[in-house]
C-alpha cells in the first residue's frame, strides 16, 4: 500500500515525549492481569501432568467435587467437540489439546483438569483431590532424537501434505526454497565451511504471568479481561473451544508486563470461561512461574546444518542450510520462518534451505521476537565468521560485498523493495566500537540479521471532542510504547498537541477486528491505521470549515491544525483551529470522527548489524559482555526512546538466550529449572550499557516511512555474541547457551 | 498450620519438642517462606524466633570476638563497619546471598539451618571457625558450624534444638579471611561453587589457615589439605598450585541444571587460588 503523500518533514514525529501509560505504572494505578476483580468471585488452580508423556486411563473428581470450597471442576468434557485436523489447519485443535489435555499428557506441567474454588489457596489445596491415573509412555524431548526412526510417536496424523514421505511422524511440517545452483556454486567456491549448530529453547520471560478474570453465563454470553498481546484473537479462540458465539464474549485486554510474543494465544483464559459456565461465578486464574515455565510457550530448540562456499574476495558462491526446530508437542515451530531468514541478509546467485517443524515431549512453542530468525542467524553468521577468518578477510567489508539491496532477489523469493542493510553495515564500519582496540581476552563478533515484519487486519477508530481533544482508539495491545507513537502519529496529522489525543486499547465490541500486537506490525499497521483515521476525521473538519465559508471542500487545506482557503482563488477567509471547528460541530452535521479499516500490506522489512565485544575467563569459562551496539533500520523512527528501548530489550534478551538461558530436561523428561533462580535470565549487572544507532531508510510502505523494530533487535544477537566469544576464547562454539561450563569444557577440549 | 512467637530459646525449644510433624524455625524466612509457597515443604508448625530478646544485636565482645543474633540481617552486617573490618569474608559472604530485598531478611543462622551445601556464608564461617551455640531441651551446647550441615537440607540438630546464637572467634594480628562463589550471572544466584579461605601469617609466611569450598559435595568441607598446602608457604605459585590442586581432590560434586562435576572439580582449584591470594593480601593489612 504504497502512498503518494508521504511526508519527509515533522513536527511532533521524532520527538520523545513522556509516555501516556508512565504515571500509571509508576503509581501501580496501571491494572494488569491479575488486578481485576468482580463480585462473588472465585479462584481457579490447574492440576498438571507430572509426566511427559502419559495416557490419561481416569481422572476421580469425585472428591473435589464433594468440598465445600469448591464450586467447579472441568475436564477436557467441558470444552467444545473442535474436529481434528492435520498442521496448522488444526490450530483450535492444537490450542484446545494445549490448553487441556484429551487422551494424553503430551508434556510435563501439561493441563489436565482444574478448579474453581472459593479462595486461591482452597483451589490449589483441592487440586490435591483429583486422582489421575496415568498410563507413563516413552518421552523425546531432543529434536535431533524426535526424528529418528525409534522415537516414540506423539501423535499420529499431525503432518500435513508438505512433509516427504517415509519421515517419521513427528516431522509434521517442512519447507524448502531457494534458488541457483548451490552446487555449481560451491564448485567455484575457495573455501567451503561446513558445520554444525544447537539452540536449546528460550523462554519470552516476560514479568508479568498469564492472569485473567472470566465469566461465561448459560447463554452464551461472556466477558474475559485478560493480559494478551491480542484480544480478537483470544476472543475468536475462547468462542471457538467453548462452542459459543464470538460476538457473545467482549474480552478486555489488560495493561501487559511483557509478552514478546508469548501472549500471542491463549492458555488459562479459556479454563477460566469454561470454569465460570460450570459454577455460574465469575473466576478468575493466575499462573505462578513455574506454570509459565512448563506450561506456556518457550520457544523451539534448534539443530542446524550449513554449508557456505566462498570466494577469495569475500563473494559467497554458494550457501545451504538444513534446520530443525522443535516445538513441542504440537506443530507450529517455525522451521519454514528460520530456513526463509537465515540468508536474506545477502544477495545469492545459488541459495537452498530446507526446514522441519518436529514434534517433542515439550510445551507448545509459542512466538518469541522474530521466531526462529535468531537461531538461524547464529548458525549462518557463526559459518560466515569462520569464513572471515580462514581467509583473513574483514567481517563487515564481507557482508558489505555481499549485501542485499533495493532489487535484490531474497533468498526466500521475492524482490526487495528500498531496504536498509548497506546503510546499518556502513554505519557500523564507521562506528567508534568497531575500530576500539580489544584487550587482551577478549573478543568483537558482527551478525547481521533479518525480520519479515506484517501488516495484519487492522482497525482504528478517531474521535474529536468539542473542546478539540482528540481519543484515539486502537485494538492492538501496547507492548512497547505504542499508545505514545500513536498520538505522536496522530498529533502531527490534525496539527493538536500529543498531549491533547488520549489513547486507549480498545475492548472486542469498540471495534472490527484487530490482529495480535506480533510481527513488529503495530507502530506500522496500527500507526498507518491511525494516520488515515486522523485524515479521515480532517476530510470532515475541512468539509465543516468550507460549509461556514461557504465555498467547495477541496477548495480548503488543512494546514498546523486549522482549515485555510486552499489558495487565494480560493477566497480570503481567516483560519479555524480544530477547536473552533469541534466547539460547533453539533449545531454543523455532529460528531466528527474518523476511521481506518483494512489489511495494510507494505510493512517493510528490516536489518540489523550488532557489534559485541566480550570477555572470557580462561579459567572458568565466565564471558563477561564488555560492550555492545546496536545498528538498525527503523524506517521512520516516531518515539526514538522507544527505538532505542526495542534495539537494547532485543540485545538483553539475546545475550540471555547466547550465554545462559535454557530450557533443562531430566532423564524423565521433566523441566528441572522452572524457576527464574535456575532459569537464568540477565541481571541488570550482567548488561553493559547497550548503545544504539538509529538507520532511517523510509519504508515506500507507511506514510511516514515507519518498518517495524520489535522483532530484529533479537536476530544478530546469538550470532554476534558467538562470534565474539570465539575469538576471545580461540575455539568456535557452536552450541548454545555458552555457559561457562560448556566454554570451559570447549577450553579443554581444544587443549 | 501453628504459629508461634515465643520469648526465649528455652521456650521455642519446648515448642519444637512436643511438636508433631513437620517443625520450623522463622528467622528472616526467605528460605521457609519460599519453601512454604512453592508447596516444597508446609510446616505444620511454625516458630518465629524474632521476638526473643536480643535476637537481632551483633555484639563486638571484650576478647575481640563477635556474637551475632540468629535473626540479625545480612544488610546489618554489612552496614557493620567493624565487624566488616575483622571479617570481610564472612561479611562479603553474606552479602552476597539473594538481591537487596533479601538482604534485609535473610540471616546467617537461617542459610546455615537451611542445609544447604551451596549456602554462601557457610564456607566463609567454617574457614573462620565460627561456631553457634545450640538450645535443646537438655540445655545449652557449643558446636562447630561444620558439623550442623549433615546432607543436603539436613542438620545434625535433633527433635527440641535450634541455634540460638553465632560466634566469631577474635579477628587477632596478622589474619585475612576472603569467600569467592561462581556463578554464570553478576548477582543473585547459586553458588556453583564456593570458596572460603581465612589464614594468619607470620611475615610473609602463611602459620594458620582453614581453607572451605562449598556446593561441590553433599556439605560443606573443611578440606585439612588445602590448608597443608599453604601453611609453610608464602603464597608461591607453587603453593597456590598445590592449594587448587587439593582443593579439586575434596570435590565430591554432582552433575546439575547448575554445574557439571568437571567443571566444579576445576572451577574449586581456581577459586581457592583467587580466594587465598585476597585472603593473605588482607592479612598483609592491603586492600583487596
């Protein structure tokens, strides 16, 4: 959706006020998941498998039935008939089967029956009662093992038509694309670098746990208010495993303490509906941690082979690449997302990649910033670096010769339009970081990465008061600061001060339909949404401003908030301010406002380069991050505060997932570190200060040349943080987490 | 659940003696509190030791030792500046258990009872001989801290006894004591390993020394041959090599979600080094 009218010059884009939501959340006025109450209330708790795999032979609920305290119990019965379908095409079946368990317990912390009590502690007390006699199955929790010919079968009939035959069971999806000739390519290659990579599974980590209040009546009719990235979706989901009606269910999204895509579907929200039919009392659940952890969605592990050829100027002549991710015991890992980013930085003659979606004992992965991009670029990046090395060449000079541009065919297939890599290599060559001495120990890694971005259905709704105070609605959750960008959006097209537009998230019944805040969409879909709105809403005031003077609508501009005569053919007539306009729009045609409704599809797609410095000690294998920086193309950036936040959140959590996070299984497949003490998630300590540089190459796709930030923060991260502990600790590791007992254990191996 | 505030030791040893199932002590709580609501362990009774008289003093006594209140608070210690002068290692220790809000709770005698082996202060008072007296329905007693800790969360106290007080012997000339941990992250973790190192020299020569390591066996160890390895010596490489190389022989470690056997074996030796050297730099009466 290109625009022709697109601006270049601002007056409130680019600044930085303070953030509308700040006081709230300060104050702790700000109401999150696990803040709503309602009268006559009760608590729900979730009994889950302690196993990971188990057939279900009974569950005796019985004696949870018969105490006082208890109002509800509900099994997989209580849910809606959802039919069965192979892949993704299932997905309310997969959400339905995660969110409950039917025949089996699929993984360990895995739902299978819950309770709505009169307190908090009586439900998690009664879970005690219900008697579940399991049937223990052989478990996988390994990609690499999930695949193998004697794996035990999670489910039959999940793969969908993509996978060859003769693969076992749980590969349920693959892809494969590319273009060339790899082959020919690799024969013209100087040096081919073939080499092996693992990711273990990450989890988004956000603050606040899933949290939400619901209530389902005998009609049909219901409201949930819940903690989610997106409400719509959540509405259409809950309708759809409950068998009720969508319009019947008004869901209320909370202020969200993070989400990264992890609250991108629902898990305890459709319990807590389904509880509520059954005891006819609103209730109302709260994940502890540990439920996060088992429970929700981590994201996949990975297994990567590569081969990349190259020439001795730098050219890569050739670059292919296997990926497998496991997403838990479900299909839905982004194999086909990881095998589509891994090369798209470059521009290749001869480029193949193939990606599985496998199956394990796990819980279902859910989105996390750009999912599956990172652990391809570790792989890619890591093989690239080798490459530098080998054959002494400079690691950014490398990417810059190999660099997509504007008509570059993406390894993934279409041509890209006005991108922005060259720009973020070229800042990063001129950076002050990249030509700092090191010090003795340690080490400088580069990554580049990429991210898609989206668009997505989008709706927003503008209205003007009579004082000239503007409320901006939007049905897109705020997750990193939209709500500012939004008003800063619509500031600048009606011309009224930011602080003048209120904006609030919208509930289901305000507005049409609104996709998740996910694919780094919203300051582009929703903030495109917002600008047409704004400008729909100015069409009107201009209408008004010409009916008082008596001459045609498009006779009259809008120009720094007020209606003007177009030109002086036009005829010579003072300028009226919005609030003129508003103070008398009831007595001229009534309420003004403005609306924006429809799929915008030009997102734009963005690049990263990051530099990492860091330290290793020889003699524990502790890496130390020294210095960081982040260079990416924002498009267009509205709030730079919020740039920068985005750029620096998505390098903290990659330093996480690079050297220490994890998702640890025991020999009985159960998740031995559910607890943010062992699952290790940075300390503020553990950060060096993140610096940011800001590429603005417009996106041709919003009018402001906004393209997403969320997501590629994350993308370069694992790799240029691989790279740089390489060199420090003079042995490649291609395993992550790095942590100090596997660098140590590296160490050793490499004498 | 049964909640009790007794006044004196006598009257929460009496408590926990007619007590039936499961007993135990508050202090600061960040270990029972945590352990009660993660459903770890409920207790059916429960005795707060806080309102007993005198609980929270750190006492600087006229032999030059200390007496510190089982419910006195890491951040009192370190707000301490004497005691901290005497005994960093066992101040920095302490300090180093859970984040600033834990510090306003937790409490030497609390990561001690709690069993264990990976509690930070513990190494740090084994290597300077700190002792507790013990309260039981049979009176009082004065046992070495290394011999509370029997297993992981296990202590030799029996049915009736609790620790009614901590004592840190006089710092006297010449000493240093230092505690290094590992962890992968900066703060608020586990110790993967631990160290604590507390020597006295005469010159440059090390006389005394007990030597500590923490969360590479099932308890805490006093290791005798670590401290063979350095007493004689002036911290020559040669010593400290012996020093890290006795220290990886004592490790008796598991294999973990927070370490591996090997690398606790390896990791033991190179924190008894780093922890000797600021050990013997503070008894040279140096910064470190």
């Amino acid at each position: 959706m290109a625009l022709d009218d697109r601006k270049s010059e601002f007056t409130f884009v680019g600044t930085r006020p303070n953030r509308p939501d700040g006081l709230d959340k300060v104050t702790g006025r700000a109401k999150f998941g696990a803040d709503m109450s309602a009268p006559g209330m009760l608590h729900g708790a979730i009994l889950r498998s302690p196993h990971a795999h188990a057939r279900i032979v009974k569950i005796d609920t019985s004696k949870a039935e018969a105490h006082k305290d208890v109002k509800a119990v509900v099994t997989r019965a209580d849910f809606a008939d959802v039919p069965f379908k192979p892949g993704l095409e299932g997905e309310f079946w997969n959400v339905l089967e995660n969110v409950m368990a039917g025949e089996k317990a699929l993984y360990d912390g895995h739902a299978v029956a819950a309770i709505a009590a009169t307190s908090a502690l009586a439900a998690r007390d009664a879970l005690k009662l219900i008697k579940v006699k399991y049937e223990v199955l052989p478990h996988v929790t390994d990609v690499d093992k999930a695949m193998a010919s004697d794996a035990p079968v999670i489910r039959e009939g999940a793969a969908d038509y993509s996978v060859p035959e003769g693969m076992h069971p749980n590969v349920v999806r693959y892809h494969e694309s590319g273009h060339g000739d790899v082959e020919a390519g690799f024969a013209e290659a100087d040096l081919i670098i073939e080499d092996s990579f693992v990711t273990e599974a990450t989890h988004q980590g956000y603050i606040e746990p899933h949290a939400c209040l619901g209530m389902l009546g005998n009609d049909g009719k219901g409201e949930l208010w819940c903690t989610t990235q997106g409400h719509w979706i959540a509405q259409k989901t809950c309708a759809a495993l409950l068998g009720i009606e969508t319009s019947q269910l008004r869901v209320t999204a909370s202020e969200i303490g993070g989400g990264f895509g992890g609250k991108t579907t629902v898990f305890i929200e459709p319990v807590a509906l389904a509880l509520s039919r059954k005891a006819n009392r609103p209730v109302k659940v709260v994940m502890t941690r540990s439920e996060v952890f088992r429970a929700t969605g981590p994201t996949s592990s990975a297994s990567m082979d590569i081969k990349i050829g190259m020439k001795k100027d730098g050219t890569i002549s050739a670059a292919q690449g296997v990926f497998r991710l496991q997403g838990g015991a479900f299909p839905g890992a982004p194999g086909d997302m990881t095998a589509m980013c891994a090369f798209a930085p470059y521009n290749l003659t001869n480029v193949k990649q193939v990606g599985y979606d496998v199956m394990a004992n796990r819980p279902k992965q859910a989105a996390y910033r750009a999912p599956g991009a990172p652990m391809g670029a570790f792989a890619v990046e890591s093989v690239i670096d080798e490459l530098c090395k080998k054959l002494e060449l400079d690691p950014v000079d490398v990417r810059l010769k190999n660099a997509a541009y504007e008509g570059t065919k993406a390894s993934y297939g279409p041509r890209y339009e006005r991108i922005g890599l060259v720009e973020t290599l070229e800042a990063a060559k001129a950076h002050p970081h990249y030509s700092a001495p090191l010090k003795p120990g340690q080490g400088r890694g580069i990554s580049c990465g990429f991210w898609f971005n989206h668009g997505g259905e989008t709706s927003v709704s503008l209205s003007l008061s009579e004082d000239g105070s503007a409320q901006l609605m939007v049905g897109t959750p705020d997750i990193g600061g939209s709500r500012a960008s939004m008003a800063l959006m619509a500031a600048e097209v009606l011309g009224i001060p930011y602080e003048n537009i209120r904006v609030t998230i919208a509930d289901t019944a305000t507005l049409g339909y609104n996709d998740v805040s996910h694919g780094s969409r919203v300051t582009y879909a929703s903030g495109l949404a917002t600008i047409k709105a704004a400008k729909h809403a100015v069409e009107k005031l201009c209408e008004r401003a010409a009916a008082s003077w008596g001459i045609p609508t498009d006779a009259v501009k809008w120009e720094n908030g007020c209606a003007v005569p177009s030109g002086p053919n036009a005829g010579d007539f003072d300028p009226r301010p919005l609030a003129d306009i508003t103070a008398h729009m009831g007595s001229t045609g009534g309420p003004i406002s403005g609306h924006f409704e429809a799929t915008p599809e030009g997102a734009g797609v963005s690049f990263g380069t990051h530099i990492v410095d860091a330290e290793v000690d020889p003699e524990t294998g502790k890496t130390a991050i020294t210095r960081y920086t982040v260079i990416q193309d924002a498009g267009k950036a509205i709030h730079p505060t919020y740039v920068e936040g985005q750029y620096q959140g998505g390098a903290a959590q990659g330093i996480g997932w690079a050297l220490n996070e994890e998702y640890i299984y025991g020999e009985d497949g159960r998740l031995q570190n559910s607890i943010f003490l062992d699952y290790r998630i940075p300390v503020a300590s553990d950060l060096p200060m993140i610096d940011t540089v800001i590429v603005e190459v417009p996106n041709p796709g919003h009018p402001f040349g906004v393209r997403g930030v969320g997501e590629t923060g994350i993308v370069p991260p694992l790799a240029a943080i691989a790279n740089a502990v390489s060199h420090a600790a003079g042995v490649r590791m291609r395993q992550l987490p790095m942590s100090p007992p596997r660098i140590l254990a590296a160490l050793k191996d490499n004498g | 659940m049964d909640y009790h505030s007794p006044a004196s030791f006598a009257e929460a040893s009496a408590l926990a003696a007619n007590a039936t199932g499961i007993t135990r002590f508050l202090a600061g709580g960040t270990d029972v509190l945590v352990q009660l609501r993660s459903e770890l362990v409920t207790p059916d009774t429960l005795i707060d030791i806080k309102k007993i008289d005198g609980v929270s003093d750190i006492i600087s006594n006229a032999d030059g030792s200390w007496t510190i209140g089982v419910a006195a608070t890491g951040a009192e210690m370190s707000e301490h500046s004497e005691l901290g002068r005497d005994w960093p290692g066992v101040v920095e220790a302490m300090d180093l258990i859970g984040s600033t809000q834990v510090q306003g709770r937790a409490t030497l005698t609390g990561n001690l009872c709690n069993g264990s082996p990976a509690a930070d202060s513990v190494p740090a008072m084994v290597a300077a001989g700190v002792t507790v007296t013990v309260t039981g329905p049979s009176g009082d007693r004065e046992v070495a801290v290394e011999e509370i800790p029997t297993g992981p969360g296990k202590t030799s106290l029996s049915k009736g006894e609790l620790v009614s007080a901590v004592h840190i012997p006089a710092r006297g000339e010449d000493g240093g004591d230092a505690y290094l941990r590992f962890i992968p992250r900066t703060e608020m973790d586990i110790a993967v390993v631990g160290v604590g190192v507390n020597l006295r020299l005469d010159g440059d020569t090390v006389a005394e020394a007990r030597v500590s390591l923490g969360a590479v066996a099932p308890t805490v160890l006093l290791v005798e041959d670590c401290a063979k390895a350095i007493i004689g010596s002036t911290l020559d490489d040669a010593a400290l090599d012996a020093l890290a190389a006795a220290a990886s022989a004592a490790c008796n470690p598991i294999d973990d979600k927070r370490g591996t056997i090997a690398f606790r074996t390896e990791v033991a030796g190179v924190l008894a080094k780093r922890a000797a050297k600021i050990a013997y730099a503070r008894a040279k009466g140096e910064q470190a």
